[in-house]
C-alpha cells in the first residue's frame, strides 16, 4: 500500500526500482507528493512551507512566490491567477476562488509535452540522469545545456506550445535557483536539480532571490536569453558562446545573483594578492 508522505520528509536517496503505480498519481483520487508535477512547488510543498491540506488545496502559493521565488506582487499574483484557473476552470472563477489543488496540476492547460519527464507520473531517475547527461562539464547544467537537452525532447515528442511553455519553466528554474560564473554564464548545478527533483529539497547553500528580483521584465529577460542565439541547442555550440560572454566585461558577482566563492575567487586572482 502506498503511504502518503506528511510533509516535511526527505524522498529516499535510493531510486526507486519497482513496478509503476497502477494509476497515474492524478487519477487515483488521493493527494501525495507525487502529484506535483513542478519541481519548485515540490520541493516548497516538501519543505513544508506550501502549505496543502490532506487533499492537496493550497492558500499560500502568493506568498511561497514572493517569499522563495523572489516574485514581484504582480508576478505572484500572475502565478496564483493561473494556478487557480487550473483548479476552478475559467478566469471569472479563479478570480473569485481562494485556493488551488495540486493534483490539478497534472493534466492541466500547463501540463505539456517535451518536458524532462522527471516527474510526469511519479519520479524518474532515468529521466534525470539523462537531463544531467547534457552537462557540459560534468558539475553543472548551463542555458546552453538546457536547451539541448529541451531540444532532444521536442525531437521525442515534437510540439510548438511545449516549446514555448519549457523554455519559460528551464529559463525560470535557473533565474530562482541558478548561478553565474565568473564568465557570465548561467547555470544550475547539478547536485542542485538533483536535490530539487530527486529528493524534493531546495538546494544545499541557496539562497531565496532578491525580493522582488522576479518580475516581468526580468521573466521575459530571462526566457530570451534562454532562447538567445547565444545559448544555441548544441553542446559544442553552448560552449563557445560561454567563450563569447567571458569578453562582456561586466563583473557577474556584482550582479546580485548568487556565485561560486570557488569561482569568484578564481577570476579575482590577481586583485585578492
Ligand atoms: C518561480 C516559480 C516556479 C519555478 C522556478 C518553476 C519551475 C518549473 C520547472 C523547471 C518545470 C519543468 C519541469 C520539467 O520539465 O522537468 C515546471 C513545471 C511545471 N510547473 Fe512550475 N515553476 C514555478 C512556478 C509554477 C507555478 C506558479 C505554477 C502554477 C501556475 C507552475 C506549474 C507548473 C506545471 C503545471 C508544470 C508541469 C509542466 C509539464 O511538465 O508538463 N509552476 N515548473
């Protein structure tokens, strides 16, 4: 029998081997960790700061955004106008509901295909270890790297919306939980989308995002320069335009974006003497 995990719990580290669930998470009418479908709400809802009653209804999300997602007020009202959509079904009756379930959000409008299918359905490692395969270097995912490995799951399941919707969702994750380096490159390590996925956690050191730091301009800024020619879909490619940006000038530690001391260090050689 399937026990529902009480939150806050640690997923084993270990993988899961045995046979799929008979039902989908979505359609087995219970709510439990495996029906959140997005790894940010997993792993607040883990936390045991999104707070969801026995049937996975949730009141707190605006918060969550504002307080670990750095959300402006407009873009975490933005995100619980839709998450309630999901949940109440038309614009007139989320404007008008209070909360939002999570098991709505498998299936949903938001749900699409050519995702890393890490979650759909429950965890899988298999899936993760083939998005870590797409690291460039071994430690960390850069946009670049992301992006291919987007592109490969365009090519398993070929869709336009999905495209557009993935890029915001990868672009996002690396925008709340990512780094730069001393290079000006973005990226999420790799222990960290394993800790986010896998074991449902945020990340070892991280700090939430600047309050307000997410808003619309700085969504859109960080979607285009996901999609950017700059961080093209493949890794040979993703690496030379990691080249291309260590000429920019702008020093990306005072960016105010969270860095590598290792790194920073690294690149301030010469000034720390
Ligand atoms: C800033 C906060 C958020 C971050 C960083 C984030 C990040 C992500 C990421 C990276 C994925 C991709 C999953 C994958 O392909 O592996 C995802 C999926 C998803 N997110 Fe979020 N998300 C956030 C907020 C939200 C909100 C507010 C909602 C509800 C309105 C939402 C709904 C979803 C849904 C439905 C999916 C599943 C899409 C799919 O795989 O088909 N997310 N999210």
């Amino acid at each position: 029998m399937k026990v529902t995990p009480t939150p806050p719990f640690s997923r084993p580290l270990e993988v899961p081997t045995g046979p799929p669930a008979a039902k989908a998470p979505s359609e087995d009418g219970r709510f439990t960790i495996d029906d959140i479908i997005c790894p940010f709400q997993r792993a607040a809802f883990n936390e045991g700061v999104l707070k969801a009653d026995a049937d996975g209804n949730v009141t707190n999300l605006k918060e969550v955004l504002q307080k670990y997602a750095g959300a402006s007020w407009l873009m975490a009202g933005i995100g619980v106008h839709a998450a309630k959509k999901l949940t109440a079904g038309s614009d007139w009756a989320a404007f008008q509901a209070n909360s939002y379930n999570l098991q709505d959000l498998e299936g949903s409008s938001l749900d699409h295909l050519a995702d890393s299918q890490i979650l759909r359905g429950g965890f899988h490692a298999d899936r993760l270890e083939k998005a870590l395969s797409f690291s460039s270097d071994g430690k960390r995912l850069t946009l670049a790297d992301l992006r291919a490995f987007q592109q490969e799951n365009l090519a398993e399941e070929p869709d336009r919306n999905s495209e557009t919707f993935g890029a915001a969702e990868f672009a996002l994750l690396v925008k709340v939980f990512g780094r730069i380096d001393g290079e000006g490159t973005k990226f999420i390590r790799n222990q960290d989308l394993v800790t986010l996925y896998r074991d449902a956690k945020w990340p070892q050191d991280w700090e939430p995002p600047k309050p307000g730091s997410l808003n619309l301009l700085s969504t859109v800024g960080a979607v285009s320069e996901y999609l950017s020619d700059k961080n093209e879909p493949t890794r040979e490619q993703g690496l030379s335009s990691q080249t291309t940006k260590a000429s920019s000038g702008t020093c990306p530690f005072l960016s105010g974006r969270p860095f590598d001391v290792e790194e920073a260090a690294k690149q301030h050689r010469d000034k720390l003497a």
